[in-house]
C-alpha cells in the first residue's frame, strides 16, 4: 500500500485534485469528511467540544453549528490549539480504521487540510501540496463560498503559510490557472510519479538514478531534510542520527541525482529489524549489497544494511550502519573533510568524471571505477580529521 498525504490551504484547489486522483484509481479518505463524522450529535467528539466552547455553538436541532464553532476556535491560537487537540485524535483513529480496511495494494490518498499544521508530513512516503496565491484564494473563498472577506483572510492566516509548506512537499502542484491546468497537472503526477511509485513499492523495487552527474542542485539539501525527517518518524528510537551524507550533501560539488542518507543504530540487528518499517515508508530493502568496500583487515566492521527509494521521482539511498563503526564514522568525515578543502572536492570531481566516462552509463562500474582512489582518501581524510580535532 502506498499513502500519499495531499494538503493544501483553505480556497487553494486541493478538492479538485482529490477528486481526479479518486478518478485515476486513488482510494480518498478525507480529513474534513472524518471530522464532520467525528463531531456528529451523539459523539464524544461533540461533547468535548461542547465543554470546551459552551452550548451556543449547537444549533437548535443539537448538531454542531460550525460558523459558531469558527468564531471562537479561529480568534486566536489557545481556541485554536484546544480545537485541534480534541479533533486531530478522533480524526485519526477513524481514518486508520479506514485505512484497514482498504486492499493491500491500494494508494491511498489521505486528504488532510492541515497536514503541514498537525506535524503529520513525515508519516507519509510522498506528500502533495496544492497551492494557489493568498489573493487568489480570498477571491475564490469570497465569490464561490460567500465567505466575507474578513472571515477568509482570517482562515487563511491560521494555516501554515508558503514556506511551511514548501519545505514539506516533494510535488507542488500550482493552481493559479485554470482548472483544466490543475486536471492535466494532477494526472500527469498521477501517472509519472504515483503509480510508478507503487507498482515498484509492490514490486520492492528500487528506482534508481542514471549514473551520470549533473550540476549540484541548490535544492538537495532541502529535499534531504524532508527525507531525514520521514526516516526519524519511521525508524523512531531505532535510528540514534539520521544524517544526510554522500556526495550531495557537499554544497557546489556535481553528483549523481541520488540523495544519499545514513541512519545509525546500534547494530545490524536493528537495522534488519527495521526492514518492514522502512518498506513501509517507501524504501525497500536492496539485499545484494551488504558492506562497504573494506579498507582494513575486518570487514566485519564495514558492514551495513542499505535500502532504496522505490519513489522514481527522488532516486534515494538509505545507509543503515553501525555506530562508531569505520563506514560509519567515515560517512560523516566525507563531507566535512569535502566541505573544508576545495583542493580535494576538485580532485574528486576530477574521480568521478573519469568514473562517468568509464562506467558508460552503468552504476556498478562507475562505484567500481572510483573505489582505488578511497583507499588513499580513507588515510588522508583521517589525517585531516586528526589535525583539526574532527569528531562525528
């Protein structure tokens, strides 16, 4: 199963897309739907409410009275907070019991206005944020709705703003045009990046990026955080660091497009033991590659468990090592002893190039083509590290 969490804020467009990934296959369990359900007259949801807010926001009939329940939960953010707190659990309950009950092989799209808000990106394999300009949405709010002004401007200021949900969206679908745009954008992700995602995550496949560079990316340090904090929420108190490492994590230098991560735990038990938790999130296990390349008399010691994002839209390595380990420990040197001598960078730019060129293409042969030049790097980088008092 795969589970997509689509967020977007209030007038952005984020129904629209609900509805044609429900048409391409998606299974849709709505958040607004839940929570109407959660709250419905007889519910201990309502009656937590009802203490919390007072009886003047039930209509007549004993159903909750929403514009009500608005005007004391959005005047500031204690109301808002306490809202929330009542809600979120209730709603999430219900919608893993949903959830359930779906087939195996289901995606699963959790529409979730306030994913951003609630913490919850990090629980899923691929977030989606449809986003619209705020005066786009006021205007939408005002003419289709018949929401005052005032009203909507306030809706919108609660939420999270651009940024918070920029940093958690691996696809930001914008719908400042037409709908017709949105509907060819929504299906086009649907069936480059969704289904492609899910037949590899049934098939534990691992996508894979071509073994060509291309020019350091400004955004990979930021596609690595939202990665890092997925595989803490998924790997919990298993994981003692999650770090982002590998050739990406050196700004300015080009690299092969695969976000290289490395989570550290106790031992290779616990990395095997993570196995479901990881597929789960979407990196299934690569079970051909075990250890490092050793460079000392124990390979013992350079042995690790490694898994692969079976996303093709962010080709990603996940390197679960042993703490205090060499390979460990060497990981994190890499790139400080990278990041601090642009002689070296140069040099293994220069590495990889050759490496490219050699490899023709194929993975296997350019990791083998730079592996002589570690055994010296190796010694050097740990001579650095002496010099300067380096320490993971």
């Amino acid at each position: 199963m795969l589970r997509i969490g689509l967020t977007g804020g209030i007038g952005a467009g984020k129904s629209a897309v609900t509805a044609i990934f429900e048409q391409c296959g998606g299974v849709v369990v709505d958040a607004d739907v839940i929570a109407r359900e959660v709250v419905e007259p007889g519910t201990e949801g309502l009656a937590a409410l009802v203490e919390a807010f007072g009886e003047d926001i039930l209509s007549s009939d004993g159903s909750l009275e929403r514009p009500a329940l608005a005007a004391k939960a959005f005047q500031d953010d204690e109301a808002r907070k306490t809202l929330n707190g009542i809600v979120h659990p209730l709603v999430g309950k219900r919608r893993e019991e949903i959830i359930a009950a779906v087939a195996e092989d289901a995606v699963v799209i959790e529409d979730i206005p306030l994913l951003v808000e609630s913490g919850m990106a990090p629980l899923f394999p691929l977030v989606v944020v449809v986003h619209a300009d705020a005066e786009l949405r006021v205007q939408r709010l005002v003419e289709q709705r018949g929401m005052a002004e005032d009203d909507a401007r306030a809706r919108i200021a609660a939420q999270a703003d651009d940024e918070q949900r920029r940093a958690v969206a691996d696809v930001w679908l914008d719908n400042s045009s037409t709908p017709e745009a949105l509907a060819e954008a929504a299906r086009e992700v649907w069936n480059d990046r969704i289904l492609p995602f899910a037949r590899n995550l049934s098939a534990r496949q691992v996508s894979r990026a071509p073994a060509r560079l291309v020019p350091a990316d400004p955004t990979w340090p930021d596609q690595a955080r939202r990665i890092v904090a997925r595989l803490k929420a998924t790997c919990g108190g298993k994981a003692l660091r999650v770090d982002h490492i590998g050739s990406t994590a050196v700004p300015g230098l080009d690299a092969k497009d695969t976000i290289d991560i490395q989570v550290t735990v106790e031992t290779l038990s616990a990395a095997d033991e993570l196995a479901a938790a990881l597929l789960s999130a979407g990196y299934p296990r690569i079970e051909h590659i075990t250890t490092d390349v050793a460079r000392s008399d124990d390979p013992t010691v350079w042995q690790k468990r490694i898994h692969g994002s079976a996303d093709p839209g962010r080709p990603t390595h996940v390197h679960l090592r042993v703490d205090g380990w060499p390979n460990q420990q060497f990981a994190l040197l890499f790139v400080d002893w990278l990041a601090a001598n642009p002689d070296v960078r140069a040099e293994y730019l220069a590495v990889k190039r050759r490496a490219e060129t050699q490899g023709k293409g194929d993975s296997a042969a350019y990791v083998a083509s730079k592996e002589p030049w570690f055994a010296d790097a190796h010694r050097r980088a740990w001579e650095w590290a002496d010099a300067t008092g380096w320490r993971p």
